[in-house]
C-alpha cells in the first residue's frame, strides 16, 4: 500500500473525527419533531448532547490506550462498528429514555475511534509541524458542523428524524472500510513492542497518572476542554436560541449555526499562516481573549433586549476561535508525551467531554432556576456559563502552563 500524502491523510482523518460533528450537529434541527414523537419538552432531547459527551469522553478513556497497545487501525474499526450498530437502533427508539442511552452507547463507540486522529499525527510529527496538520485536518473537518445541520434540516423536511441516524449509520461504516483500505498503521507491532520494552512494567494507570500530573500539560488541556465547553453551552442552547426564543424556521437555523463554522475555518486559516510567525502559545492565548471578550459581550446583551443578528455575530466570533485554540493546544499538549500519545489524547478528550456534558448540564440547571425564579427563559444563563469557561481557560493555561522557574540561591 502507497503511503498516502499529508493532504490525503489530513483528508482521512478529518473524515474520521468528523463522526462526532455530525453525530452532535445532525440531528439538532430535528429536535423539535423528536420532542413531539417522543412525547416529551425540547428542553430533554436537547439534555441528549450531553449524554452522547459523557459517552464520547468514556470512549476516548477506552481507545486511546487500546490504540497504543493494540494498535490504531483495529480500535478505529471496533469504534465505527458499535457507532454504526448503536446508529441503526437508535431509528427504533421509543421514548426519551431510549434516545439518552443509546446516544450515550454511540458516543462510546465514536470515541473509540476518533480519539485515534490527534494520535495518529503525533505518531508522525512533532512541534510546529503537528500543530499545522492539525490545523490542516480541522478544516477539512469543519465541513461537517456547516453540512451536519443543513442536511438534518433536509432530511425532516422530506423523512422523518429516525433517517439522520440511519445516515450517521451509513456514514461510519463508509469510514471505516476506507480508513482500512488507505490508511497505514502509525503504530505497528514492531513499535509497540519498542515501546513495552522502553516502558518496562509500566501500568495503564500509570500512564494516565503521567498525563494527569504534568503541570504544564494540563495548563494546556484545561485551556482547551473550557474553551470546547462554552462551544458545547453554544450547541447545548442552540436550539432554544434560534428555534424557541428567537423564532427561526427549521430551514433558517443551519445557516445561522453554520456561520460559526465559516469562521472557524476563517481563523484555523489564520493559524496555519500565523505559526510561521508567532509561538502556538501566543495564539493559543490570543484565541481565549477573543472568547473572554464575545462571552462578556454576549452577557451585557442577554439583559439588552438581545438583537437576532448580535447575537449570532458574537457566537460566531466565540465559536471561530477554537480555530486558534484547538490545534495549538493539542499540540502543546502532545509535546510532552512522544510515547504514550494515545493516552493523551484521551485524556484531552475525556476532560473535554466530560466536563462540556458537565457544563452543558450546569447551563440546563441555570435555565430551568431562571423559569421557576422568573416564569420566562432568557439568553442570560447560556451568556454566563459560555463567559465563564473563556476566563477558567485562560487562567488554567496562564498559571499551570508557564515554565518552573529556577530558584536563586541565596
């Protein structure tokens, strides 16, 4: 098998992670007729996000490491299948109950394998080359969150909602036989043995503990899990925002989230342009400031009388961002781990996830206080929680990721 090209592999993974885009971003024009079949308030489908990010964090818990024991290829096509298998059941749910499980069932096997992209280019590069091919692979997959609900919205308008996931279905197995056939195996027997051998008797728990305590690593994780999770506050609330409170048509509502993707790959541009001049670490923090600033913005506009059009320009400009901060992080991250890449990644995933289903519940419990305080839903909780995570994400990356600095004798 020929090697494929950076491009085509950047290509190739992006094909890979994009299963959680579409999985999260698909389904979101249809949450109204799910609410209505299911018999049960928006409000609760919505809480499926979260549940498919706890799930995704735990597949990632799984699959990393079983990627760097077992190698890449056969823990992607083990994720794909129980992400197709879970898809095709859940065109059969019932009720509200069903969705949440087998939402959080999918997530699992999705996070198996996607958790293998990041790994999988750390496997191949390193510093300010592994940020540009990550940067290279976010763009191709961004085109998933822009199509994802222009196509969910297609599909409620001639099928029925139970059609999205039959489509994720076919998608995944789609994935898996081309990953298969085309990509090459980055950590094949001979360099895993290579690296049993370097690591001794070093335990599973072991390796976590290693990501888990390196200060600087988590200043980097911690800077990009609360960045995705005032992204995930964005998704979580996506639909009561444009849908319920701002009254926009199903048809409307794909263009005004896709928006926010359209800048992401405005600023994922910039990135890739502006490693050739600046640290990652300096756009990494740039990144956060601009969401700092739209949270703060967002804020004084939910008490406002908020504009449609302000509104989704400020989520644009919160949500573009990650485009500095995804990759830049990632790689910040990874730097400190050649060997155990895998893991790593899964622990930036795992915190990720779990804490965006973790805030994504938060942002539900603040909704729901501010009904029973007041008897009306505002954007002012969804505005706070989103503010919140850009200021603990610039903190966490300031204070944990700067160098220990020498003490000087007396």
């Amino acid at each position: 098998m020929l090697a494929p090209s950076i491009r085509s592999l950047a290509i190739l993974l992006a094909m890979l992670t994009a299963v959680a885009p579409f999985a999260v971003d698909m389904y979101l024009p249809a949450m109204q007729a799910m609410a209505s079949d299911l018999s049960t308030p928006i409000h609760y489908v919505e809480i499926s996000i979260s549940t498919f990010l706890l799930g995704f964090a735990l597949g990632q818990l799984i699959g990393g490491p079983a990627s760097d024991r077992f190698g890449r290829k056969p823990t992607i096509a083990l994720g794909l299948i129980l992400f197709s298998i879970t898809s095709l059941l859940l065109t059969q749910t019932q009720s509200i109950n069903e969705l949440l499980l087998l939402r959080a069932l999918q997530a699992i096997g999705g996070g198996m394998a996607t958790v293998n992209s990041s790994a999988m280019i750390r496997d191949l590069f390193s510093g300010n080359e592994m940020a540009k091919v990550l940067s290279m692979v976010a763009m191709v997959m961004m085109s998933a969150p822009l199509i994802a609900p222009m196509l969910g919205a297609l599909i409620v308008k001639f099928y029925d909602w139970q059609t999205i996931f039959f489509c994720l279905s076919i998608y995944s197995i789609l994935v898996m036989l081309l990953l298969l056939w085309r990509l090459p195996e980055t950590n094949p027997r001979a360099k895993r043995d290579e690296k049993k051998r370097a690591q001794g008797n070093t335990k599973l728990w072991q390796s976590y503990k290693r990501v888990l305590t390196h200060r600087q690593a988590m200043g980097y994780i911690m800077a990009i899990s609360f960045a995705f999770c005032g992204m995930f506050v964005f998704i979580t609330s996506s639909a009561f925002t444009y849908l319920e409170y701002f009254s926009v048509t199903v048809q409307q509502f794909p263009f005004l989230f896709g928006a926010n993707v359209v800048v992401m790959m405005l600023m994922n541009r910039i990135n890739v342009w502006a490693l050739n001049h600046y640290s990652s670490t300096s756009i990494l923090t740039v990144g956060l400031l601009i969401q700092l600033a739209c949270g703060t913005a967002l804020i004084i506009a939910s008490y406002n009388q908020p504009n449609l059009y302000l509104i989704v320009a400020l989520n644009m400009l919160f949500v573009g961002s990650l485009g500095l901060i995804a990759a830049n992080a990632t790689a910040g991250t990874l730097n400190f781990f050649p060997d155990i890449s895998g893991t790593a990644t899964a622990v930036i995933g795992v915190t990720e996830f779990t804490l965006g289903a973790i805030v994504g519940i938060f942002w539900s419990y603040l909704h729901d206080l501010q009904f029973v305080a007041t008897q009306q839903h505002t954007l002012s909780p969804m505005a706070w929680v989103m503010a919140g995570c850009a200021l603990i994400g610039l903190i966490s990356l300031k204070v944990l990721s700067a160098p220990k600095t020498a003490t000087k004798p007396l």
